[in-house]
C-alpha cells in the first residue's frame, strides 16, 4: 500500500509540475480546457483493461491536474508492430509512418470533438505519433489534432537542460519521420 501511495504522489506531482512550471503559450497549443487528451497504444493489442498502459496513465494525471477537459482511449493497436527500441536497424526501417496508420483503428467515435492530443511517454523518430495524429485527423476532419510527448530523444540539437521543452513538427520524410527539434 505505501509503495502505491508514493507512486500515486510522484505521479501526481509531475502532473502538477507540467502544469505549474510548462504553463503559458506552450501548455496552451497542445493541452488545456477543452482539449480531449488521447493515450497513444502500445506496440502490440491490448489484451485486457487492467494492462499497464504509461499513456493512459500520463492522461489521466493530466486531466486531474486540470491541463486536459478529459481523456479517452480513441485509438486501438489491432496489428502488433515491432517495438522500435527492441528492434535491429533494419526492423527499425520497416517501421514506417504508413505501417504504424495501418495498425491503428479509432476505436470509438465521438462527437464535437474540437481539439484532440495525442499523448505519450517518449517521442523518437516521431514515426508512430505521426501516424496516430493522421489516423485521428481522418476520423475528425474539423477536429485540431496535435501530439504531446514527455520526453524526446534523438535529438537534432543540444538538450540544454532536463526541463527543455520545445514545440516542433513531424513530417514525413521518404518512408520514415523526420522530427524537427
């Protein structure tokens, strides 16, 4: 009990920070008010509910620290991809924007939707979020879809500090992402 309890502070606690210390313009373009906030899926289908889901769990605690007006599993992985971290660079390759598209479905639709964010843990290539973004781009034409990550990797330029938040693009590039920083 005590080891979920602090887990359930620290976790709370960075929901506040992201609200306290990122605020302003930043905060605003990609969480907010009115802003349906949407886990990105795993690699593989979910089996059951009760699966650990790091996504799912940054949504909710960014709802409950008042950045998002709500949270909710539109998106579904219904073909496994290779996990890119575990992947070789040839099975990292193949894993293109289009494949990780073809691999996700929009589970439930909803309606009067004006603002919807993809949120994960951690952004690459950026390959897979893209995807996501365009799938839900696609179910909601009218809708003003973005893509929220907590931490970036493979960066293009110096990281400054831990606390370095950007705002950048993912475009397609050839087959794969490019991440702009």
């Amino acid at each position: 009990m005590k080891t979920r309890t602090a887990s359930w502070a620290r976790t709370h606690r960075l929901g506040e920070r992201l609200r306290d210390e990122l605020g302003g313009e930043l905060l605003a373009k990609f969480l907010g008010p009115e802003t349906t906030l949407v886990p990105m899926p795993g690699h593989a289908k979910m089996r059951d509910a009760g699966t650990h889901w790091t996504a799912r769990e940054l949504c909710k605690v960014l709802v409950e620290s008042g950045v998002g007006a709500r949270w909710s599993p539109l998106l579904a992985r219904v073909q496994t991809v290779q996990k890119s971290a575990w992947a070789t660079p040839d099975e990292r390759a193949a894993l293109t924007p289009r494949r990780h598209f073809e691999s996700l479905r929009v589970k439930s639709e909803l309606w009067d939707l004006p603002r919807l964010t993809v949120v994960d843990d951690v952004v690459t290539s950026g390959k897979s979020l893209l995807a996501a973004v365009a799938r839900l781009q696609l179910a909601y034409p009218d809708a003003q879809v973005r893509g929220f990550a907590l931490i970036r990797t493979m960066s293009y330029e110096p990281v400054e500090a831990v606390k370095s938040p950007v705002e950048g693009v993912i475009v397609l590039d050839g087959e794969g992402a490019k991440r702009r920083p």
